[in-house]
C-alpha cells in the first residue's frame, strides 16, 4: 500500500497497519479514490482517498506499550492523511468496551493517537489495565491508592504519542460509582456503599460529594490531589 513514495505516507501507514492488526476478518471494504496520485495526501484540497474497512474478531493494538484490543468489532476509515476507527464491542483485557472511538489525525510521520472509550468493568480489572499500560506509574499508582470493588461504569480518554513525541502520554475521564466498596489507603480507610462520580487526569484523582458508609454511620465525602481525603462532612 505504498501510496506516496516520496512522502514515506504510504510505508509508514503500511508499518503501522502491520504492528497494529493482529487478527481479525474482513467482509467488506469500500474504496474512494480521486485525484492524481503525485498530489496524494490532498492537503491543498486537490483530490480524495478513503479506505473503509470493517474487521471482525479482530485483535487490534494501537500501540505497542499498551495492552490491545480483543475480540473487537472495528470500523477503519484512512481519509487522506488522516486514520478514524469506531467500535461498538471489544476487550480491554477485562474490561469490556462499550464504545471505542479515535483518530490518528496525521498518519505521516511521529503523530499521536486520540481515543475516547466507554466502558464497564470491576473497579480492579479498570486499574490492572492502567497497570498494564504506560501509565502504571500516574493513573496505576492513583488507582491503587483508591481501591474500588465491584462494577464501575468508566469513560476516558486517551492521548498516545508515538515515537518521537515529546508530548507525555495522558487518560482523563471519570468513573461512575453505585453502592461500591472503596479502599483509601492515606488516610486509610474503608468506605461501603459508596455512589458518585470520581474523576481522575493522569495521577490527580479527585471527587465531591460522594455518599458512602463509614463504619455503618453515612457521610458524603470530597477527596482531591495526591488520592488524599481532603474533607469528610
């Protein structure tokens, strides 16, 4: 798929594409393709190539340090320089994806992935996959400090760079609590029933109002910065 030689576009979304897909079935694939080819990726609105491809039981590992995506269902778009993909079904280790979607929004050169994820899983599995990922040490390390068992409904983003970015990976986003068990290590204590939302940027991990149980007696409870309680009223 060497679409530009003398961009190096088409062997870099070759290789990349090589790495990536892992498994998977194709039964359908559309191509759109207008322009001259020596004009490719149309940056001055000169032409147009789309690719779509839609795989199935796929296995799909949008980059190398991080755990991939299983048993996935995914919806591929090339538009130009520019890769889209869109899932509605997949693993994240054991965490089942909801719905997955991204952008690497120019394939040529060092770049960066964007993905946005809705997903459902125990509290546990939702910090062994941030263990398992190049944010073991900000989102795993906040994760373990604030210990949530039971089911969590999650919704995060992530930033990926690729190599040569000097731009630090990043996942933000919050998880949805109901009546779960929660483990805060400093101070330490153990909350039951707690419901709410706690929001976490990289190893800031923060909440506010959250209703929980202490020692059989109700409370609602703010926590902010270093997984540290900040207040209890």
């Amino acid at each position: 798929m060497a679409l530009s030689a003398d961009s190096g576009y088409g062997q870099s979304l070759t290789d990349y594409l090589s790495a990536a897909i892992q498994a998977g079935r194709v039964n359908t694939s559309k191509l759109l393709w207008y322009g001259k080819l020596s004009d490719f990726p149309y940056r001055d609105h000169n032409g147009m190539f789309q690719a779509w491809v839609g795989l199935r039981d796929a296995k799909f590992s949008f980059d190398t340090n991080w755990p991939p995506l299983t048993d996935l269902q995914l919806d591929l778009l090339f538009q130009n320089e520019t890769m889209y993909l869109d899932s509605r079904s997949a693993t994240l280790m054991n965490v089942k994806g909801k719905r997955i979607t991204g952008r690497i929004p120019v394939l040529s050169g060092d770049g960066h992935l964007e993905i946005e994820a809705k997903a459902t899983g125990q509290g546990s599995a939702v910090r062994d996959y941030m263990m398992a990922s190049p944010l073991v040490d900000s989102v795993g390390a906040a994760l373990t400090a604030v210990q949530v068992s039971g089911d969590v409904k999650a919704d995060f983003q992530l930033y990926i760079p690729f190599s040569g970015d000097d731009t630090p990976s990043r996942a933000w986003g919050y998880a949805e609590l109901k009546e779960n068990h929660v483990e805060i290590d400093a101070p330490p204590m153990t909350l039951e029933k707690v419901s709410g939302r706690v929001e976490f940027d990289n190893d800031v991990v923060k909440a506010t109002g959250l209703s929980a149980e202490l020692l059989s007696q109700p409370i609602f409870l703010d926590f902010q910065g270093q997984n540290a309680a900040k207040a209890i009223r």
